[in-house]
C-alpha cells in the first residue's frame, strides 16, 4: 500500500484569523479528516492551497514608503 499524499511540511501552527495551517494552508478540519478522504479528495484540495496560501498570507506592500 503507498502512503497517503501530504501537503504537510511540519510546521503545524494554525492562524488564529485565517483558520489555516500556516505550513500547508490546510484548515483544522481538513487536518483532522486527511486519512479519512480518498486520494481523490486529498489530491483536490492540494490542487486548491497554492492559492488559498496566497491569498491568505500575501502580505500587501506598505503603501506609506
């Protein structure tokens, strides 16, 4: 059996405004339910972070310099 498709990178620590891990852009639930989902599903959410983790954490330039 091949192990499950992980987005994670360990550096699990969960913004307290965004909901999401800040290591993998994951939420809480979808954390807790990983090995429950098809490959199917993980591979689609993983699809989904790149741009959940930009728009997340982008951080806008200072617009006084």
């Amino acid at each position: 059996m091949s192990p499950a498709s992980t987005p994670c990178i360990r550096v699990c620590m969960l913004d307290p405004e965004t909901g999401l891990c800040e290591g993998c852009g994951r939420t809480r639930e979808e954390i807790g339910t990983w090995y429950r989902l098809t490959e199917e599903e993980r591979l689609r959410i993983m699809a989904e972070l790149p741009e959940r983790m930009r728009q997340a954490f982008a951080v806008e330039p200072d617009k006084a310099s």
